[in-house]
C-alpha cells in the first residue's frame, strides 16, 4: 500500500494541476504515469452543461473509437432464426430468446454487452429492471436494437463506446488500456469528444463542454484544453 502511494504521489507531481494540456500531452502523461502491475484502463470524464434530467438535455450516443477499447466484450444477442444464425456467424456469445431469457432472470449475466432485434423487444423489456441497472438495456438510438446483428455485433467487439450522460452532467467511458501508444490514446480521445460535441441536444443552453480530463485506473486526472479539444 505504502509503495502505491509513492507512485500516486510521484504521479500527482508530474502533473501541473493548473494546466490544461493538449489531448497529446495530455494522452502521453497519463499513459507515463500508469505505471501499475495491470494493464490500467483510460477513461476520459466530460462535465457537460446540461440538466439530464430534462429531455431535451439529455446526451446519449455511440462512438466507435478508431484504436478499440482493449477491452474483451462479451456480446449477447436476442434473435431467433436466420437472424440468431448471423448473430451467432458474427461471433456472438450467447445467442437465444426466451431461453436468454430465462438465463437472465436466474443471474446468469455471462456478457457486458446485449443486441436484439425489434421482435425480441417484448421479451427484452421484461429485463428491465436487471440489465437497465447494469446499462445493458438495449436502445435504437444506439445501435443495439437492430436487424443488421451483424455490424451491431462488429462495432460491439471491435470498439463502439456507448456514452450517456449521468445526473451530475458528466460523461465517462474508457478510451483504451495503458498498453496503447500515447498516438492512439489521443485519436481515441478526439473521436469521443468529436462524438459528443456533435450529440449536443437542443435544450443545452450556454457552455455545453465545460470540463475534459483524462485519466488511468489508478492515475490522478489531466486537464485536457477544451478549445484544442473541441477544434480537433
């Protein structure tokens, strides 16, 4: 414990808590200072200028991050017939309808992530309260209710980050493992921004992204600019 909070410390030092960086330095430092024995994710935090609890205020998205999460995501699908078939093709993990069902129910919850199709929607929405907590629930907005499991299954697996905002304005989503080059961090990072400045809703009145910074697992946060952010 002592030795993990000297490299906080050290870590915390190399950080100019008054500077707001370039997502490049930015993405450099924080992959300098992950310096634990796992591979610590990157997660960008966005405090944005909005009330969601107001519905024309509320952000919500997919980003398919050009670099990947790093991450292994175990995808389920809720499909039947030649649609279960694609999803099982596209690499699905765990494939079914009511049996899914029923598994889901019981806490058999061996996946992060779940697809369905339109017709499945009755038999998902049954789940609600168990994968809503969790932020499984499926949503057209998002890609996740689809007919084309195919690409829903793809985009799931090679790097799409689902983003929403929290009661208190904030986004969070990882953005890559420290394992990444520091070049592949920052692109991951302006293609988040990029996404959500263009997610902006209507109601959002005034500054809209107020505060970026980016951190690892067990780093401190990064200011990041939010003008060069924004710009690039």
């Amino acid at each position: 414990m002592a030795k993990q909070g000297k490299r906080f410390a050290a870590a915390i030092e190399a950080v100019d808590r008054n500077k707001a960086y370039t997502v490049d330095e930015a993405a450099a430092l924080v992959k300098g200072n992950a310096t634990a024995k796992f591979d610590e994710t990157i997660e960008l935090a966005i405090n944005l200028g909005v009330d969601p609890r107001h519905a024309d205020q509320m952000v919500r998205g997919v980003c398919n991050l050009p670099n990947g999460t790093g991450r292994s995501v175990r995808v389920a699908v809720f499909a039947r017939g030649p649609k279960a078939e694609e999803a099982t093709a596209a690499g699905a993990d765990v494939v079914g309808a009511e049996d899914l069902m029923e598994q889901v129910q019981a806490g058999n919850i061996n996946f992060d992530k779940v697809i369905a199709t339109p017709d499945m929607m009755p038999i998902v929405g049954r789940l609600g309260k168990v994968l809503g907590p969790r932020g499984m629930m499926p949503n057209p907005k998002v890609g996740t209710v689809t007919m084309d499991v195919t690409k829903a299954v793809n985009d799931s697996k090679g790097g799409a980050v689902e983003f929403r905002v929290e009661k208190a304005g904030v986004v969070h989503a990882g953005v890559g493992k420290a394992s990444f080059t520091a070049e592949a961090i920052a692109e991951n990072v302006r293609a988040l921004v990029g996404a959500i400045v263009k997610a902006k809703p209507s109601g959002a009145k005034g500054a809209y992204v107020k505060r970026i910074a980016l951190s690892s697992t067990m780093g401190p946060g990064v200011k990041i600019d939010l003008a060069e952010a924004a710009a690039s």
